[in-house]
C-alpha cells in the first residue's frame, strides 16, 4: 500500500472524543467530551418538528442560509458591539471546529508562526498542522491562568501571522479581562498579527467575570476573525452549527475555505435554530444562573470529598488534581477513572504543551441527578484506586 499522508503523521485521534466512547464502554457518568445532558429550550425543537414538513431538505446558500445569517447578525452586532453586515462579514459552519479550521486555513501559509496559549482546547494542535503552521506555546499560569505579558511578547517578536483565543478557555476556566486583551490587542497590531478567537462559551461566564469581544476593542475589528458556535449557548452540540463573524477581507477567503471543505452546514438545523437566535436577553442570563447553579453544585461536591481543583471564572469545565494518586500517566488514570469509579474524564495532558500530568478535566453540563450520581461514584475514588508509586 502506498504511503499515507505526512500531515496526518504527528496528531492522535482526539482524546477528549476517545474519552466519551471509554465512557460507554464501562458504562461511566460521562463528564469527558463537553455536551448536556438536557433538552435544548422547547421552542428550538418544536420549529424543528415544524421545519421537518416544511420544505428545507436541499442545501442552503453555501455561506449560510439568509434568515439564519440574519438573525445571527444581528442577535451578535449587540453581543460584539459593532454591527455586523450578514451578507459580508458570516460564513455559517460545521461547529466552531470548521470555523477554527477555515479561520487558520484563510489567514495562515505552510511554516507561519501561530501563537497558542497553553493549556488549550485539544483541537488547535491539529489544525495548526493541518494548515502547516508552527505553533509558539505561551503559558498560563494557574490559579488565575495569567499569561506573563514578557513571555507574550516575545512570542509576538517571532512575528506569527495569528494568535488564537479560546475566551473564555477551555479547559481553564480563565475569562480574559478587558485589560488583559487591551494588551494583546496592542500586540497584535504592533506586530501585524491577526487574532483568531474561539468564543463559544461566551454566554457562559460566572459572576463577577464578563467577557469581552476582541473585536469589540478599538481597531480590532479588522485584525480579528471571531469564531463561535450555537452548540453551548442553546445545548445542541449534535447541530453542528458554527459560524465565522470577520470583516469582509478575510470572509471572502473563509467563504471558500468553507465552500470546498463542507459546502454547507445543515439547512433544516439552521432554519429551526433561527427561533433561538431571536430569544431576548433573558435567555441569555437564565443559560449563565444556570450554570452558576451547575458550578456551585458540583464545585460543593468535589470539596465535600476533598478533591483539590481549579475555580473557573467562565465555561463548564473543572480539572482535578490526581497528585495524590502517584499516577505517571493521567490517560491511564482517565481509564481506571472511568472502569473502576464509573465517571468519564480527560487526561490534562491533552491540554497542555507542557508535561501536566496531574491533572484530569471534568464538566458539569449535566443534570443534577447526573452530577449528583457522579459525585456520589466520586465519593469511593480512594477505595476504588489505590495511590500507585507510595
Ligand atoms: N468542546 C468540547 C470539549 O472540550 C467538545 C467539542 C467536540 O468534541 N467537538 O469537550
């Protein structure tokens, strides 16, 4: 057989969805991949039944279907605080995952520089080598996941052509402030750097922390490509509905990026989802209390049962440190996780750039019986595996 490609040859499968079929196999309470375990809001499906019999079974515009693109244009020019034309500055995706991949794909040639924090959400390592870049891993220190604003910079002297923002961050939690992203703006335009943000969670952030849109900030709107997805902010991750919001420039790129990858994402979910894109704010601050709610409970639970872990300032994910299982792999510690104690995890290693390996991620988008009965397997950790290497 002839060989297969080189660009395939440095990544794994993901770990984070190798994760969630661990979980089915030893039947665990899955809190891996990040998706609920609730119903998107009953007025999403109850279109969606509508939209079965109505006549959406052929491919929408490649870009995004009209209304869709409207109602996100404009439910988004209020979020970002510049108004955003939907008939030159979206394309609609697969997922925020196509939406990063055209995002490197449109501004980024074989051997450019692309500045990524670390920890970071798993797919950036493979996109950067699928589009050819070289990623420049800039730490962020925890507790509060602060970047240290030298190490940055000279990141940034290395002259990449992108950074990329996951705000508010999976895995950590870290919400980035407005002063903190002032400082990564002037970098960006000090160094001609484009920024690339994942803002998925954007709708989900804990009080007091806010977020803040990169593009939203003074002459960023032109150097900024926003990528996000309506898979956390109405619960429909199987949707796989993403978009990219730029300036014109670079979505005339995107568009056949995105054209020639996936032609277009599914044109019935678009037309139903249209209904969450017109909700009023309130659904917005019922979707954050109630992961305030989702937090508490199961933040509560894990300092019940003594289990050291992080405090995220926004998304749904919380990462435990295992130091005192002596595990030298935290993959294997994952599976013993999920086959002894019954609950599903991420090694922290998928994370990081550097050799982290004792922490694994867990999220709480779940319901409550959900994250009670994974507390509750929790409860036996230290009976069910013992600390190796003591
Ligand atoms: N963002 C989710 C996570 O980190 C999963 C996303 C995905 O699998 N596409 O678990």
């Amino acid at each position: 057989m002839p060989a297969l490609s080189d660009r395939t040859k440095d990544f794994t499968d993901s770990v984070i969805r190798r994760m969630t079929r661990v979980s089915l196999k030893y039947g665990a309470v899955n809190l891996s991949q990040g998706f609920p375990d609730f119903d998107p809001p009953k007025e999403i499906l109850q279109r969606l039944a509508e939209v079965s019999r109505e006549d959406y079974n052929q491919y929408s515009i490649t870009w995004g279907a009209q209304n869709f693109r409207e109602a996100l244009a404009l439910k988004q020019s209020k979020y970002m605080g510049h108004p955003i034309n939907p008939n030159g500055e979206v394309v609609v995706t697969c997922g925020s995952t196509e939406a990063m991949m055209v995002a490197m794909m449109s501004v980024t040639n074989p051997g450019d520089k692309v500045v990524v924090f670390s920890p970071f959400y798993e797919n950036y390592g493979a996109d950067a080598i699928l589009s050819g870049a070289d990623p420049i891993y800039v730490p962020l220190y925890p507790p509060e996941f602060n970047y240290n604003p030298d190490e940055l910079e000279a990141a940034f002297k290395q002259k990449p052509k992108a950074i990329i923002l996951c705000n508010p961050s999976n895995p950590c939690g870290k919400v980035f402030t407005k002063e903190e992203l002032l400082f990564i703006a002037d970098l960006a335009k000090k160094y001609d750097t484009f920024v690339i943000t994942d803002e998925v969670y954007e709708h989900i952030v804990y009080e007091p922390y806010e977020h803040v849109y990169m593009a939203s900030l003074p002459g960023m709107w032109e150097r900024t490509i926003s990528c996000s997805s309506l898979s956390k902010t109405y619960s429909i991750t199987g949707w796989r509905l993403g978009y990219v919001i730029a300036s014109e420039e670079v979505i005339e790129v995107a568009k056949k990026v995105h054209d020639f990858l996936t032609v277009g994402a599914a044109a019935p979910l678009q037309e139903a989802a249209v209904v969450g894109l017109n909700f009023k704010d309130d659904y917005y601050k019922d979707l954050a209390r109630k992961y305030q709610a989702k937090k508490d409970l199961f933040l509560k639970g894990l300092d019940d049962l003594k289990i050291p872990h992080t405090n995220p300032q926004g998304a749904y994910y919380v990462m435990l440190d295992i130091s005192e299982f002596g595990y030298d792999s935290d993959l294997e510690f994952c599976e013993v996780l999920a086959e002894k104690v019954g609950v599903g995890a991420v090694p922290g290693s998928s994370f990081f750039k550097e050799p982290v390996n004792h922490l694994i991620r867990l999220h709480f988008a779940k319901r409550d019986d959900t994250l009670n009965e994974a507390l509750n397997r929790l409860s036996d950790i230290r009976k069910k595996i013992s600390p190796l290497h003591k």
